[in-house]
C-alpha cells in the first residue's frame, strides 16, 4: 500500500470534514431522489437526445428480450439500450426520435424467412442505430424510407441480401464507422436523397461497395471499399422520381483491388452491368469532386467518367428512352489530386471502352483533371482544372 506524507496542503481540519460530510449528504439524497426510476416502470431511466438538448426516457432490453417490444413500448423519442446478445427478429420502426443503441455485442439475427433486418418508414425522423451487427437478411440489413435526420453508426451488415445499408428519399443523415460484406447489390447505398455524409466506413466482398445514386449533397470521406466488383459509383439512372445528380464529393478515400466477379444475380438491374475491377465510376453525375483519393490496382479503371448512355449500352436500354428520362451526360466532373495507379492491367471481355487508370468517354462538358498520379489515360490527354 503506498503511504502519503502529511502535509499542510493535504491536511483538511476535522471541522471543515464535518461540514463537507453533511454538505455531501444532503446532495447525494437530493440527486437520488430525482434520478428514481417511477412507480409505473422501473426499466426507465434517462438519456438524451441525439442533438443533446433534449432528455429523453431510456427503455432497456435486456438479453432475451425483444428490441421491437421495446420500439412498440415507446411513447415518444426513445432511447433503446439493448444489451450484449443476439436477437433473433425482424425490426419495424414507424415512429419519430427512436434510437436503438448496442451495449456490448449485439447481433441482430434472421429469424427466418425475413426480408429486412431493420425497416423504417415514414415517420422514422431522427432514427439513431449504433453498434448493432445485422445479419442473414433476404433483402436489406437497414432500409430507410422517408426518414430524415438520422444516424447509422457503428452498424455492421453481413450477407444481408442485395444491400447492407439502403437509404432511400432521405435527407439530411450521417452514415460513420459502418461495415458491409456479402451484399448482391451495394454494401453501403444511398438513393434519391441529399444532404448525407459517408465517413469512416468499410466495404467489402459485394457488387459494389458504395453507391450514391441520384442524390443530391453528398459528401463520402475517409472510406475503404475493397475486394468488390468495383469500389464506388456515382450515378445517374433513369426511371426514378428524382432526375438529377449533382454536387457528389468523394474525397481521402481508399477503393483498391476491386476485381471480385460481379455476383449479383442474373435479370436483377442495372448491378448486372457493373464491370469488374472498376474503383470509382461516375455515370451521369453532375458537378461531382473526386478528390483525394487512392484508387489503385483495379483491373479495369481507376476512376471512369462517362455518360449514363454507356450503361444503358450495355443494359439494352435503346437511347431515346434514356434520354426521354434525364440528361445523361457528366457536366462539371472535377478530378485531382488522386493516386491513380495499376489499373487496367485484365479488363473483362466485351466492354466498349479500354481499360486505363483515367477515363472519360468524352462526354459532357467542364469536365476536367488534375494533379493526379497516374500512368495511363483515355484519351491520352485529359482537359486541365483551372
């Protein structure tokens, strides 16, 4: 045991203990009494709001316990402290301000024959998940619709049918720290939305690692996609509700050695057409800032600029119908500063544009590239940024 020696700036007079005993005390009793759980339900306690400013009941579930009863128990935004385990079911959420958040390690499993592991709809605004593994869905680990201003973080998805994470027409959300493997479609997708963030995140061993796809303010940083058929797209499709796709930015990200076979089943869409060894392709986007980067060692292409017309190419789709649609061609690409090496080297047969680090089917306009390392380029020479 170590000792200390008694000084005159450790030593507290018996009479100043005294009083700081009884001042102590009566705090203690004070907080104790407000931190009480309530008569009514004992299982709540207090937390706060995901933006901080709000306190909001707390319902934990604990091991063997069902995460949906919990989301079906809330009255209002909720915490959902959901303790080390697995659980096997399938979650719905159709309410505002519901936050399920792991504490330990918590496994969300099929059950069986389950589409989605979490769905929310609608009303969801302001859905926080964190540290949850989703596993063993048919369609979707997460699907989103309509839900603004949410937060997946720390969310991992494994073999969850055609996507991991699956956003669609929402607005204003983060996705961070998240993990997506074994997917036919994308591990981490975000659709017909704006306004989103993709940081810190790590796709693996699907069709394509990340895909943003009609959307609008996007900005996906500090990411990882490899051993896919291709690291990111940036797309424009035809045949949605939202017709553009515009000021996309892909920056300090690494999408390296995607050369996996595109696995993706036959008759599925548009992912059937995906070429493997691809790290970066943007069909149709407009005003899109790829930045940054490390896009090496895919067998295909580094980084492909070419307009939606190509894809459409290669799906079947006859011209006329596309351009009916949308306005396929790439407008205000800018690419630099990236490391943009090995590509190209064993391109699959049968795609109608060769196999380069840099490439641009010259298509659209304000299109530019600069300071980029790289050795190989179509065409050989590529309109410089201002």
């Amino acid at each position: 045991m170590k000792t200390s020696k008694l000084t005159r700036e450790n030593y507290v007079f018996p009479g100043t203990t005294y009083a700081l005993l009884i001042l102590f005390i009566i705090l203690f009793a004070a907080c104790k009494k407000d931190l009480a759980p309530t008569p009514e339900n004992d299982r709540l306690a207090v937390g706060q709001s995901a933006n901080g400013k709000e306190i909001l009941p707390v319902i934990n579930v604990l091991a063997g316990g069902s995460i949906q009863a919990a989301v079906n128990a809330a009255s209002g935004p909720t915490i959902i402290k959901v303790a080390e385990g697995t659980y096997r079911e399938a979650i719905v959420v159709e309410k505002p301000g519901i936050q399920i958040i792991g504490d330990g390690e918590v496994i969300i499993d099929n059950p069986g024959g389950a589409n989605d592991g979490v769905r929310v709809r609608d009303a969801g605004d302001g859905f926080v998940l964190k540290h949850v593994t989703i596993q063993n869905f048919i369609r979707y680990g997460v699907i989103m619709i309509r839900a603004d201003n949410f937060v997946l973080d720390h969310v991992i998805t494994i073999n969850d049918g055609e996507y991991g994470l699956f956003p669609i027409r929402c607005n204003n959300g983060i996705i961070s720290h998240c993990v997506a493997t074994g997917h036919t479609d994308s591990g981490i997708y975000v659709g017909q939305s704006s306004d989103l963030e993709i940081m810190h995140c790590t796709a693996y061993g699907n069709v394509s690692g990340y895909e943003i796809e009609n959307c609008s303010r996007v900005v996906a940083s500090f990411n990882k996609g490899y051993d896919n058929a291709a690291g990111a797209l940036v797309f424009l499709l035809p045949g949605l509700n939202v017709k553009t796709s515009t000021d996309i930015t892909l920056s300090n990200n690494n999408f390296s050695n995607n050369n996996r076979p595109n696995f993706s089943p036959p008759g599925s869409g548009f992912e059937n057409y995906i070429p493997s060894g691809s790290g970066i392709l943007i069909v149709g986007s407009n005003n899109t800032v790829i930045e940054k980067n490390i896009v090496n060692n895919n067998n295909f292409v580094g980084i492909a600029t070419v307009s939606t017309l190509v894809l459409g190419a290669l799906a079947g789709i006859p011209p006329a119908d596309i351009l009916a649609d949308i306005e396929p061609d790439p407008d205000g690409v800018r690419i630099i500063q990236n490391s943009v090496r090995g590509n190209g080297s064993a391109p699959p047969a049968g795609l109608p544009l060769p196999a380069a680090d840099l490439l641009w089917d010259g298509s659209g306009t304000n299109n530019c590239w600069s300071d980029n390392k790289y050795s190989t380029s179509f065409p050989s020479a590529l309109p410089a940024c201002n």
